[in-house]
C-alpha cells in the first residue's frame, strides 16, 4: 500500500508505540513526560519499559492494558496511553489503572506502605464533555480535600485534550507547545517544521517517517491506521446523525410545549439524548468491526472500546461468530 502521508499518525495504536515504546526511542518517551508532565523539580533522565499487561490478585479479578507503563529510575511509575475515542466510565478506567500501580509496590513482611509516585497520562483525541466550552489543553487532576488543599502528592492524572491545542506553527513558543504540535499535525507534514529543531524532534521525524518502515511494519501500520480510521468515521458519522435526529426531536418536543422556553429546553434535551444515542450506535458498529477483523481479542476490544467483556461478547454471540 502507498500511503499518501509522509509520516506516521500517532493517535494509532501502532504509531503511538513506534514512537514511545521501543527502547531505541525511549529519549522521546523521557522528553515528552518531562516537557509535557513532570514538574519541574521532579525531571526523569531514565526509565524502563515493563509489561503492560497487570492481572488483579485473584483470576476473576478484571485485568488492565495499559499502552505503555514505564518505572523511572527512583520507583516512579508512568501509566501513558494514548486514547482514540470518547467512553463511557473513562475516568473510572483512569482510577482503575492507577490502582495496579500502586498495589505492586506491596513488600511481603513488615513494611511502611510508603508508595514512590504515579503518573497517568491520557493523551486524548477527544475533550471531556465538562470541559468543551473551557478551551483547555491540559488538565492536572490531584487528591484534594474540602479546602482545595493538595492531600495526596504522589498521585497525578494528567490529560491532554488535543482539540483544544489550536496554535500555528508561528504561535509555537516553548518546547511544550512543539510537543503538542507534532503529536497534532505530524501526520499531514511533508517535512519537519522549522520550528521543530534539536536532537529530540530530528528523532522523532526520521523514526516517523513511514518510508523507512519494514513490510511488516508497513503492514501493522496499514492494519493499525484502517482501525484508526473506520473508529474515527464511524463515530463522527453517527454522532452528526444522532445530533441531527436530536434537535428535530427536540424542536417537536418544544413546539408542542408551546413556549419559547420548553423550545429551547427540548431542543437542548434531544441533542443530548442523540449524541448519546449516536456514540452507542457507534461503538457498536466498531466493535463489530473489530470482532469480523478477528485480530484482537474480546477482553482488547472491550478495553478499548470502554465497554465491558459481556458487552463484547453479546455482540460477538449476535453475529454468530
């Protein structure tokens, strides 16, 4: 296949870990957290790849996969994924996730349950509902209490809302913006931005440049994009389709009410109720998809999709497979 892009999109699974999770690419992994994440007094210079796959400790118990999960040189633990499409209960899987990290540091014998710090990264292809008007990149959530104090420092989620980041290549002004901007626009580039110099993006560029790739790559690549891409469609299509179906539903409801305000009300309750309607309709045509692919298992796609197993399976039983 001859790809019209000169190089790779990150928010595919496949151009995510080509980029972050290789070790001869871990320099990028370690610039990205310390530009993007870390604090600045609390910088990594180096950090392990481990699995990504943690079981809970009994077999029933639901287990996690994350994309990449590293541990810094002094214990630090980086959850970092990469999140395609909007979910139900995604800030639950967050919580989630994070509790594997800090259950593994558990010692047999006497010990003082002092835990080393997590970091969850989501860099995310959507915005969270609560925060559509805000217009903010980056989110850091901490535990707090009641007074809006700090109570717990060692754990942080971090979220990036890349439809939020709306800056030009003239408006690029420090290392972190760069990073924002190439994660956003590397895959419609025909070459590095003049904007975009140093070791770490001369990296980043030869790494992503897709004509370098293996056949097998370019075929996990093919696979990973056409994922990308149906999820993408099929999600955009039918929430403009549910929107749609929600104000003609909501212009019904208020003009029977027969007040401008019951209008207004109606039309804003039925395009809520249709893009709820239209994300189901198209997660469950994804995931369809997915099960006819067989390239992935019932538990990934579940995970992927944020939906449950049984979920999955339903579907699967339907179509018979």
């Amino acid at each position: 296949m001859a790809f019209a892009e000169k190089y790779i999109n990150p928010f595919t699974d496949f151009g995510f870990k080509k980029l972050f999770g290789s070790e001869p690419n871990k320099a990028l992994l370690i610039d990205f957290l310390n530009q993007v994440v870390l604090p600045e007094q609390h910088r990594i210079t180096e950090l392990n790849y481990t699995r990504n796959e943690h079981l809970g400790a009994k077999e029933l118990d639901r287990k996690a996969i994350f994309d990449l999960y590293c541990i810094g040189k002094n214990g630090e633990r980086f959850i970092v994924e990469m999140q395609k499409a909007k979910q139900n209960y995604f800030k639950d899987r967050s919580v989630f996730y994070a509790s594997f990290p800090i259950q593994e540091q558990a010692k047999r014998g006497e010990w003082d349950f002092q835990l080393t710090e997590i970091y969850t990264v989501g860099v995310l292809d959507f915005v969270f509902s609560e925060d559509a008007d805000e217009k903010e990149v980056r989110h850091e959530v901490k535990l707090k209490d009641q007074n809006g104090r700090v109570f717990y420092k060692k754990l942080t989620f971090g979220y990036l809302g890349m439809p939020h980041f709306t800056k030009t290549e003239e408006e690029l002004e420090t290392t972190y913006d760069k990073w924002l901007y190439v994660l956003k626009h590397l895959p419609y580039l025909d070459s590095k931005p003049k904007a975009l110099q140093g070791k770490v993006f001369d990296q980043l560029f030869a790494v992503a440049e897709i004509a370098k790739f293996t056949p097998d790559e370019m075929n996990a690549y093919e696979q990973s994009l056409k994922y990308y891409r149906d999820l993408k469609n099929v999600i955009d299509t039918a929430i403009m389709e549910g929107r749609m179906e929600g104000i003609q539903e909501g212009i019904k409801e208020g003009e029977m009410k027969g007040r401008i305000e019951g209008r207004i009300e109606g039309i804003q309750e039925g395009i809520k109720e249709g893009e709820m309607k239209g994300r189901m309709a198209a997660i469950t045509e994804s995931i369809t998809k997915a099960l006819s692919r067989a390239k992935l298992t019932v538990e990934e796609i579940a995970e992927d999709f944020g939906v449950s197993v049984e979920f999955v399976i339903k579907i699967k039983n339907e179509l018979g497979l």
